[in-house]
C-alpha cells in the first residue's frame, strides 16, 4: 500500500536547528505522552493547539485554540498558527484527527506526522481493517447481519465500526439485544467474543519499512480505553511476533503504531485493532529506551535511527489523575525553611529542592530563612547542596520571630503552622506548607 508524497518539503538536516512542532489537539493522553517525549528534545520546540479548554493549557507553554476538524476554519486556522510561529510538523494526537489531516495534507502548510493515506484509512474503520485482512487466522469471526449470527455463537461483541476508548463498545447476550443496539443505524463491527487476556503491542517501523521494535504489554487495567496498569510481556509471545511482522508487511506505516490483541475461547490471539499512531501508554516503552514519537520524528527528518533498550526491566506502569495548578500569585521571593521542610528525616525534600531550581532559573530570589542549630553551612554541604542556590541565607536564634526578615513581593514556606501563622498576619504574604508546594510549579517548563 503506498500513497503519493504530497509533503510540504523539511529543512535540510538538523544539526543546531529545532523544529517547531504543533501537537493537535493536546489535551488528550496521546499528547501527553507525546508531549513527555519530545520536550527534552534539543531538536524540538512544542505546541499545542485545542478546540476545548483542556489541560493541555498546563503543560504546553504555548497552547492555541483552533475551530473543531469539521469546522470549514481549521485548516485555515492552522495554517495561520503556522505562519506565525514557523511550525514546520503537526502531530495529531486523536485518531479523527489524524485521518483529517492526512486527508488535507494538501492544504496544510505544515507536513503532518502520519502514515500514507491508505493505512489511516483503513485503520480508522474496524470493519475495513477486518475485510481487508479477511482470511488471516488472527482476525476474529465478524457478521456483516445480525441474520447471518448463529444463536450458538453468543454472547457477540459489538463496536462502533469508526469510535476509540470503548466508546459504546457493548457485550450482547442475545438476538433480541442485538437488533436492539444496531437500530441506531449506526455501523457497527459485530464479532465474536473474546474473553481472554488482552494485550497492546507497541511497534516502531523506520523509514525503509522495517519493523525495528515490537513491545508487547499488558492490559490489567482500562480507563476510557486506555490501558492504565501495563507491564511488558517477556519474552515477546512468539504469535504476536508473527502478527506484527505480517500487519507490517501488508500495511506501509511511518514511524510508531500499535494494535490490540485479545485472547478467544481457546487461548488463540486475535487482533482488534490496529492504529498508525502514538498509544496514550507508549510512555511504557519510552522508559525503557524507545521513545517511539521521537523515533517517528527521525523518520520524518529521513535519518536513521538505532533502537538501543533496558530489555531486562520489566517496567510495571500504574497512572491515576494528577493535578496541575495555574495561580495568580505574584511575588520576586522565595523565603524557605530548612530544617524539616527543605531537610525531611535527614533526607533533602525533592520536590522542594526542584521548586526552587526552577524558582532560580526563572530569576525569583531564594532565601534560606532558618533557626538550624548547627553549622547551616556544613549541613547544606553535607546534602551537596551548593549555598550559592541562595541568594541570602539568615540564620536565626530559636526565640527569633522569622517575619521580621520578610520583605516585599514574597512568599514563604515552612513545614510549622504556628510560623506561617504569624508570617502571614504581619508580613500579609501567601504561606505554604509542604503538601502546597505542587501548586507553585511551572509543570510547563
């Protein structure tokens, strides 16, 4: 399967250049993890761009809002993103995204990080998927009719034919059920149940078309269709093996892609879905050496690549929500204690420490406000931290009162209530104890 190369053209090598690269639509769990491994990148300058308010606004330093796909203005609002802040690749992150902009490369001013028409078409409807690879002994028993489905084969499994996350995704026990659900008109995909253990294996392919990673990973926990509790299945069963290397042989693919494997009533693998795209939990491989969305931007600039892994670490990945903070404080100083607070159970606090780096680095003054006993000095070192990360550090005696020392646009952190007490009264600063300091970050940076 091949398509025409309509790509816009890409600057001649990268050496000491970064490529401005739009991430669309970010708020979902593919452009996080995108986001995750490209940031470090020193070739890499991310975007983000949004139809919806989303927590893409937290971590993406730069986040725009554009019209919906099926909004006539998209494209143009893209391409206006484009001209404005030099983007040269746009990385979608939703699977009808990535098969609009494939379809509008044309148009977009920007090359998009996809795979050749023909395979995100495809991908993008499980019935399509299902007939073209018809005959193959890893594809499940589909029905076209609800009339063609043998009473002896139920319980069935229904689908959206074109849908992700499980979305409407039903278990039907019976006949009557069955009419019931595809009376919608909706197009379904109606297979057979699979009630085995499921698994998503991550692959990469290089430029040339051939298969260089293959990570396959459990499914022990689904959220929203999102496998939130995976681990790395060693060594790689020999089956899935033998699918991967077919599904890329019959499909030309660009760089990472998965698909999803259930066992049926016998133990034997059958495929349900494939995806020409990043995976919200590729992060998995990512920690183990196989960045693959970084992979896929080689791919893209026509370089080759070495896949070097921990093979040996059979990484566990759990993940539940987390929280990100945008506060309107304003201030130029941070006042900190030391003892129980920077220094917990002898041990420097790390998200402290991380805080106040990054505090440094965006010019805030730190000052080590401290009633340490001892030598302040000798025990910084002792932690190997350097003193100069301070711009000043008062050592007080114990009868002290720490807010005379406070001064101007500030804020103060301290482990001891009865100190951000009087701190506040008098100095009239935001205070903040330990369990607060994640809502000071810049989780953008």
């Amino acid at each position: 399967m091949t398509d025409a190369d309509t790509r816009p053209e890409i600057k001649e090598g990268i050496t000491g250049m970064k490529y401005n690269v739009l991430v669309f639509p970010a708020g979902t769990e593919i452009a996080f993890e995108i986001r995750q491994a490209l940031k470090d990148s020193k070739f890499i300058k991310l975007f983000g761009a949004t139809s919806v308010p989303c927590h893409a606004d937290f971590v993406f330093e730069k986040c725009f809002g554009v019209p919906p796909i099926d909004d006539p203005n998209c494209i143009y609002s893209l391409n206006s993103i484009t001209d404005d802040y030099g983007i040269d690749f746009i990385y979608p992150a939703h699977d009808d995204v990535l098969l609009h902009l494939t379809f509008h490369q044309k148009e977009l001013k920007a090359r998009v990080v996809t795979s050749p028409k023909p395979t995100v078409m495809i991908c993008r409807d499980k019935k399509k998927t299902y007939r073209t690879l018809e005959g193959r002994d890893y594809i499940p028993k589909t029905w076209m009719n609800v009339t063609d489905i043998p009473d002896s084969e139920y319980p069935v499994f229904v689908k959206p034919a074109v849908g992700q996350g499980s979305k409407d995704a039903v278990l039907v026990q019976d006949r009557k059920h069955l009419y019931e659900i595809v009376s919608d008109q909706r197009d379904y995909a109606i297979c057979e149940y699979l009630p085995g253990k499921e698994y998503t294996v991550d692959c990469f392919t290089d430029r040339h078309g051939k298969l260089r990673y293959i990570g396959q990973r459990t499914r022990e926990r689904i959220r929203s269709g999102i496998a939130v509790r995976s681990q790395f299945v060693r060594p790689t069963d020999e089956a899935v093996l033998t699918i991967a290397e077919d599904l890329n042989k019959f499909f030309s693919i660009n760089g990472a892609w998965f698909f999803q494997l259930k066992e049926d009533r016998k133990g034997k693998l059958k495929l349900l879905e494939i995806a020409p795209r990043i995976a919200g939990t590729m992060g998995l491989s990512r920690n183990i050496g196989v960045n693959l969305p970084l992979l896929t931007m080689y791919n893209m600039w026509d370089m080759d690549t070495d896949i070097v892994t921990n093979a040996d670490n059979i990484l566990l990945l759990d993940r539940a929500f987390i929280s990100r903070f945008k506060s309107n404080i304003e201030y130029d100083t941070v006042y900190v204690d030391f003892d129980d607070t920077l220094i917990q159970d002898g041990e420097v606090n790390p998200y402290l420490i991380a805080f106040l780096y990054q505090s440094h680095d965006k010019g805030k003054r730190l000052v080590l406000l401290t009633k340490h006993s001892g030598n302040i000095f000798d025990r910084l070192g002792s932690h190997s931290i350097d003193a100069s990360l301070f711009d000043s550090i008062i050592s007080l005696k114990k009868n002290t009162d720490k807010a005379d020392f406070i001064s101007g646009k500030s804020i103060f952190i301290d482990d001891s209530f009865s100190e951000r007490k009087r701190v506040h009264e008098k100095c009239s600063i935001p205070v903040f104890d330990l369990d607060a300091v994640e809502s000071l970050f810049d989780w953008r940076a």
